[in-house]
C-alpha cells in the first residue's frame, strides 16, 4: 500500500538547503521549491512557498555577493544579433556571481512582440535558485494594477518588481497581495531630475522620498517591500536605511551614472552588511564588442563582487 503523502508550508529560504544537505537519497528540485523527499518509508511532499528576501538571501550567501546584473539589451550595442543568446550569454558566464538579475521591460517592449518572447525566455533561463527582479516600475488605478501584477508575477514569473508609488497604497496593494513576491517601491531615484519631486517637503516637513520610505515602513506587513535609491544620492540612502533598518534596498546608479560603490555598501546595507541590492549593467553587458563579449562581462562581475565584499569585509 502506498504511503500518504503529507503536506507542510515552509517560509523559511534556507530550509530548502537544509533539506538537500540533510537527505542522501532522491529529491526534486522545482521552481516554487517544491520538495520530494524519498525516504525508503514513505512518501512526504514538503511544499517550501520561499519569500523574495529568503530567496535573496540564500543567493546572495551562496554566490558571497550583493552584485545585480541588469539584463537591458540594446539591440544596436549587441555583439550578436540573437539578443536571447547574448542573455544567455551573460547569465551562463555570471550565475555565480550575483545575488539577483533585473531585467528592464522597457529595452524588451521597444523590441515589440519578439521582446516580449525574449523576456520571457530569459527569465525561464535564469537559475531558479536566483531572484529575477522586473524593472516595470508600474503603477495605475487598482484594478488596471491588479492586472499589471497579474502580468509580471503570473506570466512573467519575477520574483519582485518595482512599482511607482505616485498613485498612494491602492496602486501597489495588488502587488503585496502576492506573499511570497517582492515589491520595490521607487523611493530616491538615481537620475539627475529627481530632485524636482522627491525633495518636495510636505505638511510635516518631510521630503517625499521621506514620506515614502516611511509610508512603505507602514504598508510593510507581510515583510515582502523593498525600496529604490540611486547610488548617486549617498546621503539619502543613508537617510533612508536608518528609516528602514531591515527593508532590501535596490540601488542602481554605480556604473554609467557616477554613483559611489563605496558609499553604497557602508549606507545600503543592513546591520549584517546584506540586503543591499547593487545594480549593474552597462559596464558589465558591454565590457567587450567582440566575441568574447561573455568572458568579458565575467571579468568586470568578477571584479565589481570582489571591490563590493572589500568594502563590507568578506
């Protein structure tokens, strides 16, 4: 007679690890970490549901790195025509390298239907132990943003977005109703005319960038908000990780746009010098025109996760 199988939901990323450590005999890995575990007894299917910071994490602890690679192709910079295969490129010559990848809808919608196809196939070919971050930055009405999250997590299957928080809490609640999916909500941004909104002071004599970071402190119940602050603004990211000592921060801005790497590492990360999310991709798709375009994307991730775990000591 065949055993019964028995189910358990796990929040906990590292457990995953701990089961595969633990167990010597089969064990199947699948994309929502979903567990088999034989054990010559019986049966027992241990579903692990992992929440975006775990995920991050054990990623970020398995690879020692805090680098996110940007997956924004240009179709005229590529050395190849194939922007799938120069993706796949990158990803199989950085894997190992980096805490998440994030790519940006923007460079894949200007390619139309076939960008579409693209984007999806590479988040598909993405190491599933690693977190895909998409750089939507939506936001809308609540119903049109129940569809945009729709979209991203259940087509697309991110495992974190960023959203627009300009519309207030109705915009991005139908983001935080999905649990085990992260929601990074543009705070300090890193482009040069941020400042003409973001350091606006309200009624209480805070500048928005302040009211957003704590308005999300807030809305923060189901752990699953993070923020984005350009490495360009150093001291507001200091600011802003005293405000949100625990939050994920995703900072871009360190390659082409002049941002401190050093700054960012000592303001962004936690007291335990993680969750800082540092972005690159520029520097590192386009390090070579030629063919070995792969190799050399390696050598700069290679050295900008050496410089990064420098800084924070490890």
């Amino acid at each position: 007679m065949r055993p019964a199988i028995t189910h358990a939901t796990v929040s906990i990323g590292e457990l995953l690890y701990n089961y595969l450590g633990k167990f010597s005999r089969r064990a199947l890995f699948r994309p929502e970490f979903s567990l088999l575990l034989i054990d010559g007894l019986g049966y027992n299917s241990v579903c692990l549901k992992m929440k975006f910071v775990d995920k991050l994490l054990t990623a970020s602890r398995k690879n020692r790195s805090l680098l996110c690679i940007g997956l924004d192709p240009d179709p005229e910079r590529l050395p190849v025509k194939d922007v799938f295969e120069f993706n796949r490129a990158i990803i199989d010559a950085t894997a190992d390298l980096v805490c998440a990848y994030k790519p940006n809808l923007a460079f894949y919608e200007a390619m139309g239907i076939r960008g579409m196809q693209i984007l999806k196939k590479t988040v598909a070919y993405i190491p599933r132990e690693i977190p895909v971050i998409g750089d939507a930055k939506r936001g809308d009405i609540g119903n049109t943003a129940v569809a945009y999250a729709k979209a991203l997590f259940g087509y697309f299957k991110f495992d974190a977005v960023t959203v627009n928080p300009y519309l207030g809490y109705d915009s991005i609640e139908p983001f935080l109703d999905y649990k085990n999916k992260g929601v990074f909500i543009l705070c300090r941004t890193s482009n040069t005319s941020a400042s003409d909104f973001q350091d606006l002071v309200d009624n209480f004599g805070m500048k928005f960038y302040q009211s957003v970071a704590l308005r999300a402190s807030e809305w923060n119940t189901g752990s699953n908000i993070g923020l984005v602050v350009g490495a360009t603004y150093p001291d507001e990211l200091k600011a802003i990780r005293q405000m949100c000592p625990d939050m994920p921060l995703l900072v871009p801005g360190i390659g082409a746009q002049g941002g401190d790497l050093e700054l960012s590492i000592k303001h962004g990360t936690d007291s335990h010098g993680e969750k800082a999310i540092i972005v690159a991709a520029r520097q590192v798709l386009y390090a070579s025109r030629g063919p070995d375009y792969a190799q050399a994307a390696r050598a700069v991730a290679l050295e900008l996760r050496s410089k990064i775990n420098r800084i924070r000591g490890v």
